[in-house]
C-alpha cells in the first residue's frame, strides 16, 4: 500500500506541479538575432511561425509613415516576428535606429506623440531594458481591441542626447506586448576586425 501511495504521489506532481513549471514561459517564443551590429532578443508570441530581420544604411529604411530627426539616420536594424496566418495580422517589432548626430531626446518623443494618427493614445513612463522609456498605447477608440503599443527607450543617453534609440511596435495582446516590454533586451557588438 505504501509503495502504491508513493506511486499516487508521483503521478500527482507530474500531472499537476511539473506542468506548471515546464509551461511558465513555454507560452513564448524567444527571439535572439544579430543584426549588423546589434544583438535583439524578446519573447514573441507563443504562435510566432515568422521571423525576419531587416537593415539600412539611411532612411530608405522607413515606410512614408516614419518621420526621422532633422539629422537624418546613418542606419538601422529591426527584428520582427509574428504568425503570418493571423487573420488580424499582428506582430512584434524591436528596432534600434541610429541618428548621424546626436538628437535632443524630448524632441522624438513629442515627434512620436504628436505625429501620431489615431485618434485614442496614451502615453506611459517606464522602464525597458533597464532604460528610462516611453509606452504609446494607440487605437482608434479607447476600446480598440486592436491597440497599437509603441515603445521607445534610448541605448546612449546622455544629458537628455542621444544617438542610438530603440523602437518597438507590437499589435500583439496587453499580456504578450507586457511580455516583450520585460524581455526585450538589445546590445550593440563591437566588431573586431583582423
């Protein structure tokens, strides 16, 4: 009887406890690429069946949409991942942009809330991978059920200039896009050429 009761309790733990612990996190994909100089990882979307990665030298980058500082961009790189059978379309993007000049901070953020086209935003301080950040939330209601996230933190500020941002958009769910806003981290490699 006692080895039966061991037994019980063994397939209680793996049916009940293990699961739990194996699918914390199994709900996401982690995403880890480089891109020219710079290493992106976040947790997608846990039906994420697409990644792709994308490059520039310059603002031949950028849709019509995106309204670069005065200074112009010397280059950019972005991660995007997302499921393309979605019939909503919605994916997760994690750019980092890098300005010729230094640009005043302040200045791409009232860009960024100002030139923004829905009709419903809200705007949020916070934390991004250890940088203080700005959070958009946009739609066309407050009840949009396909809000837009948008985020921004800088990698190199300095007395409120920088050079090098981070810009993310996600179309994902308020649980998925929190879960990209704590995972994403992005790092710049220093090439070492022979």
């Amino acid at each position: 009887m006692a080895k039966f009761c061991i037994w019980i309790g063994i397939a209680l733990v793996v049916l009940f406890i293990l699961p739990s612990l194996v699918n914390a996190d199994a709900s996401s994909l982690q995403v880890n690429e480089t891109v020219k100089d710079f290493r992106i990882s976040f947790a997608a979307i846990n039906d994420t069946n697409m990644v792709a990665k994308f490059w520039s030298n310059g603002s031949a980058f950028f849709g019509s949409s995106f309204k670069a500082p005065a200074n112009e961009l010397a280059n950019g790189v972005a991660v995007m991942a997302g499921n393309d059978t979605d019939p909503y379309k919605r994916w997760g993007m994690v750019g980092v942009f890098v300005l010729k000049n230094p640009e005043n901070t302040s200045n791409i953020e009232k860009n960024a809330t100002e030139n923004n086209s829905n009709k419903y935003i809200r705007v949020f301080d916070r934390m991004i991978d250890g940088h203080k950040g700005l959070l958009l939330k946009a739609g066309n209601e407050s009840y949009d059920p396909l809000m837009t996230y948008m985020a921004m933190y800088w990698l190199d500020e300095v007395n409120g200039k920088a050079t090098k941002f981070v810009y993310v958009v996600s179309q994902w769910p308020d649980k998925e896009t929190e879960r990209l806003l704590n995972t994403i981290h992005v790092e710049e490699i220093k090439q070492i050429l022979d």
